[in-house]
C-alpha cells in the first residue's frame, strides 16, 4: 500500500493562482515564477503536520474574502482526491503570522463549499513563503 502525504500532491498542479487584493495572476508548470513558488511552498510544508479540521468552507464567504489579503490557489486541471475528498483546485490564505492554515477545497460542481485539510507547521510561521509571493 503506497501512503500519500498531502504535501506530494501538490507536484501535480497544472497552474498556480496568486490572489494579492482580488487581483489574479496565474503561472503555468514550468514557468521560473511557478518553480519559485513550489519550492517555497516545499520549504514551507517541510516538517509539517497535517491535522485533523474542523472547518467547513461555505464558497459565498470564501469567495469574498479573497478579495483581500494575499491567497494562492493550485490548480490541477482535473479531478483529484486526497483522504477521499475530491477536489480539481486548492485553495490558502497566506498570513505572514500564520502558524497553521486551512487548505480549501474546490471542485466546479460544488465550488469552495465543503470540509477542509488543516497543515499546522510546527514552530515556524508563513512569513518566508509570504515574501515569496509579495516579490514576484
């Protein structure tokens, strides 16, 4: 039986999606700012923990609050499941103080509606991830 941890799946998004204020840009696989972005990401989940979660996401709320703060989102172009929650694009909010964070979950039939994963990152913060995405 091949375990998978949550921080594996993310070598197969197709796009990622940087949220600064409502305003979106996308990088493609391959492109230096979406390398940058993966390591950094790599970096950040290294020596996490993935937690039980007890939040839901309602997709109106999340939504809304992407229109501010600084939000990535890793698009994989196709259905995918993990721990047996589908999903096709994963969504957080990078907080330079954040110790832990939600990650949301969208599929097109459902949007971003539903239970969440949760990555505590053990004694370190987000802030090194969240300079990367300010200085792209």
């Amino acid at each position: 039986m091949i375990v998978m941890e949550i921080k594996d799946i993310f070598t197969e998004t197709e796009k990622i999606n940087i949220y600064k204020d409502g305003n979106a840009t996308t990088y493609i696989a391959g492109d230096k700012p979406y390398e940058e972005i993966l390591t950094g990401w790599n970096s950040l989940l290294d020596g996490s923990h993935e937690m039980p979660a007890y939040g839901v996401s309602l997709d109106k709320e999340t939504v809304k609050a992407m229109k501010n703060g600084l939000w990535v989102e890793f698009d994989f172009g196709k259905l995918t499941e993990y721990n047996g929650m589908p999903f096709e694009k994963l969504l957080v909010e990078v907080d330079k103080e954040f110790y832990g964070f939600n990650i949301i979950r969208y599929t097109s039939e459902r949007g971003y509606d539903g239970r969440c994963f949760y990555i505590d990152l053990v004694n370190k913060n987000m802030s090194d991830f969240y300079n990367i995405l300010m200085d792209i």
